[in-house]
C-alpha cells in the first residue's frame, strides 16, 4: 500500500463492467455454470495479477480505445483491482452452486455479482468499494 | 432458457435501476445531526479528538474518513483542497479509516468517503456519506466558512 498503485484509464473498468454484466446475463437466462466459472476465471486474474493482465483490459486497449480517443483522466488501479476480488467472491459461489447441483444458489451469487456489475457500467459507481469499510470494521480491531 | 435465471434476471435489473436512483438522488447528501442525541455526540467529540481534530482553530472543520480502495475519496479531497484555498476559514482533516478502527467504530462510518462537519463550538453540524455533490458541499462550507462581510 506504501508503494504507488499503477494508474488506469477510466474508462477501462466501465467497458470491463459493461461486458462483465452481459456475460453474467446469459449465462443467468441459460443457467450456464461453467460461463459464470469463465467469468470467475477473468476476475482472478483481474485481481491477482493486476488490470493490465485482465482478459477485458486487453480487449479494451487493443479494440475500443483506439476507436474513443485519447486518455482524458486515469485513476489509481487499487479500487478497481479491489472489485474484482468482490466479483470473484460471488461468481465463485456462482459458479459452484450451478456445477455442483445448486442452480438456486448460482443464480442468486450471480445475480448479485450482476448488480454490482450493472450499477458499476452504468453509473461507475463501485459497490464494493464503498462497502470495503464496513467488511474491515467487522474484523478485529488492528489499529495501527 | 432457465426460469430461475429469468427471475433472478428480473430482480437484478430492478435492484440495479433502484440502486441506480438512489445513487443520483440521495448519495453524498449532508444530513444534519439530531441534537437529542447527546451521548452519541459525547462520544464522537471524544473520537475527533483522538483523530486530532480542533475545532476551536477554524470556522468549519470537514473531516473526510477515505480507504485506499476508494475511488470518489480522491475526488472529494481534491474538491476541499480547492475550496480551501479561497476559503481561509474552513480546515480539512483526512483521516486513513483502516488505521484508525476504533474511531470508525464508535462515529458508525460504514462507507466511504464519509465527511463529518463540525462548526467552531466543536457541535457536528451534519455528516455525508458517499461523494458530497460539489454544489452542496460548497454552499454548506460558505454558510458556515464563507467570505464575511
């Protein structure tokens, strides 16, 4: 946290959201759990890896930016990175509930992961993000 | 096609149009502090306290709560930097919420940014969760730290 994040474009998370939100549509409408698990895949490496690695950024730079313009603004990449992480929790839980026998459950864990999709392409509002302090609250206190 | 997933379909969009409405219209509003809430008010100036917060020193002081994975914090805090610099009145504290868990605790901030308001009596005059609107939070700095005549 010391070091300084990378920045990216802004407009990289909302095209990603905007994808990631009709990925998880059709894969609700054809209950398809291993769609929900590729989705889950393409969050992990978003998260762990970092932005410039994620499958979507990819295609973002390579296909769409260079048909909107130059960079008017970037942003650090930690809170984005972040909502991966909370995508990848439920697309996870998502995924095993439809693979494993539970397809109430899949559709419920990616439905929700949806929502924060959606929210998130269509106004950039970050879910997670803003809700990141009530999870650390909850654990034990470490004050520094 | 799944019936379940169409349901669930259904219901998100729904929840995301709402979310969505609410965001526009309610997040980021200053809501004022009930008065009667005496405790709660002991507590919390004992809180900014601790954080380092002195009232006494300026007209209004806005204490902004901000964690690393928030994206609006940045924008916040470089809106009260401009306002102050035509602002002489108006002091800004920052506060890293993750180091500072008891605090985040006892004042209840759930979201970040969470802005707190206190006027030179060291009385919170309101607090604001998610990113205040610009035009909002600049009248509230003027009627309280405004240029005076």
């Amino acid at each position: 946290m010391t070091a300084p994040s990378p920045h990216v474009d802004v407009r990289a998370p909302r095209f990603a959201a905007g994808l990631t939100s009709v990925v998880l549509a059709v894969a609700l409408l054809t209950a398809g759990g291993w769609l929900v698990a590729a989705q889950a895949l393409v969050f992990a490496v978003g998260a762990l890896a970092g932005l410039r690695f994620s499958p979507y950024g990819l295609l973002f730079r390579t296909l769409v930016a260079p048909r909107l313009g130059p960079v008017r603004e970037r942003e650090p990449e930690a809170p984005p990175r972040f909502a991966q992480l909370v995508g990848l929790l439920f697309t996870v839980v998502g995924a095993a509930g439809y693979l494993l026998g539970a397809p109430a459950l899949g559709a419920v864990a990616t439905g929700l992961a949806l929502v924060a999709a959606l929210l998130n392409a269509a106004t950039g509002f970050c879910l997670g993000c803003e809700l990141y302090l009530t999870a650390r609250r909850a654990l034990p206190a470490r004050t520094a | 096609m799944s019936t379940i997933g169409i349901v669930v379909l259904a219901v998100a969009l729904a929840a995301t149009a709402a979310a969505a409405w609410w965001q526009r219209t309610r997040n980021g509003a200053v809501r004022a502090v009930p008065d009667d809430d005496e405790e709660a008010g002991m507590a919390g100036s004992a809180a900014f306290e601790r954080l380092g917060v002195r009232p006494a020193d300026a007209d209004l002081t806005v204490v902004q709560f901000s964690t690393a994975f928030c994206g609006p914090c940045r924008a916040t805090k470089a809106r009260l930097a401009q306002l102050q610099t035509t602002r002489p009145g108006l002091a800004v504290v920052q506060v890293d919420a993750e180091s500072h868990l008891d605090e985040v605790r006892e004042l209840d901030v759930r979201r970040t940014p969470t802005l707190f308001y206190l006027d030179r009596s060291g009385a919170l005059v309101g607090r604001s969760s998610g990113a205040p609107r610009p035009d909002e939070l600049t009248a509230l700095v003027d009627a309280h730290a405004g240029v005076s005549g």
